[in-house]
C-alpha cells in the first residue's frame, strides 16, 4: 500500500474577486472573513480533515498581502506555499505553474 504521509493539495486563488468589492480593493478574496475567519482557512481546514499536511496556494492578485497573512499562520499545521502567476493565465495555467510543488507523481486534492 502506498504511503500518504505528505498528501498535497491545491486552492486556486487567483482571481481578482471584482464581485466582492469594495472588500477586496485592499486583500484578496481568499482573505474576506466569512464566519468570523478567512474564507481560506475554510478551505485549509477541511484540507487538513482530509489528511492533507501541504497547500499550494496558486495566486495572482496581491499576492504580497497573502505572504504577510501565511507568515502570520505559520503553525497552522500545515505547510502553506505559493505559487504566484506573474500575469494572469486563465483557469488550468495556475495548476501548470504549481507543477514544481505538485511534481512527485503522487494525486493531489
């Protein structure tokens, strides 16, 4: 039986979440709190669940407001990465570009 000790996965965030603003002019959408917390420690959270210990995070707008937010969930209990689009690449893009933190053959959520 194969090992899932380090199972990844991946949230696309990149989007600039215009139907949301004014909230999102100064973070991103991923940061709007939704129940009391970020929207995506939702998601981290029921990533964690499902015994997932690594998340790439595939971002492109602000991406600098979400490195300040990761360093401040640094123990959070899993390992949170980013993978940052330079310019938009539309909706499969971002999980090519995240290819080198998905890359060791194993399935990811």
């Amino acid at each position: 039986s194969r090992c899932l000790s380090m199972v990844k996965g991946l949230i696309l965030v990149g989007g600039l979440g215009t139907q949301l603003r004014p909230l999102t002019l100064s973070k991103p959408k991923p940061l709007i709190d939704f129940g009391n917390k970020p929207q995506l420690l939702h998601l981290v959270d029921m990533l964690k669940r499902a015994g997932v210990t690594e998340v790439v995070l595939a971002i492109n707008y602000r991406p600098e407001i979400m490195d300040d937010f990761l360093e401040t969930y640094a123990n959070y209990g899993v390992k949170i990465v980013l993978s940052v689009e330079t310019s938009p690449l539309g909706t499969a893009g971002p999980i090519g570009l995240a290819r080198e933190h998905l890359s060791d053959g194993e399935p990811f959520f």
